[in-house]
C-alpha cells in the first residue's frame, strides 16, 4: 500500500467488499500545497496531469477493446 491511499473516496468501497479503483498522479506527495489553501491552479503540473489522463485513457480502451488510433504525421 501507498501511504495515504486510504483516504481516498474509493477505500470506503474497499471496506464495505465493493471494488473500487484509485487513479492519482501521487499530487500529495508532489505538491506541498495539496489540500491546503494555497492549493490553487499555479501549483498545479498540468502536463503531468494531462500524461495520467492519456495514461487512464489508453487502459480503458484496451480493457474494451478498441483498437489504437493510426499514427499521424
């Protein structure tokens, strides 16, 4: 287990025999401003936001079977 990963929304589920998934970029442990109030927009990593939710993306469509889009270029 990750420390702290039971605090997420998904671990209630986990307790009452429900499954749940956790996706996390691990922020907490990046951002010293998580959950406080200088947690704002600028100290946010966008990019590397936008890399998990490419990440996420690419395992949902292989769980469902579609297939990879052509590369371009």
């Amino acid at each position: 287990m990750i420390p702290g990963v039971e605090l997420s929304d998904h671990a209630s589920f986990w307790r009452h025999g429900f499954p749940g998934v956790l996706v996390t970029d691990t922020g907490p442990f990046r951002n010293d401003n998580y959950h406080l109030e200088s947690d704002v927009a600028h100290s946010l990593d966008f990019g590397r936001m936008a890399m998990v939710i490419a990440g996420v993306l690419h395992v949902l469509e292989e769980i469902a079977g579609v297939p990879a889009p052509e590369p371009t270029g």
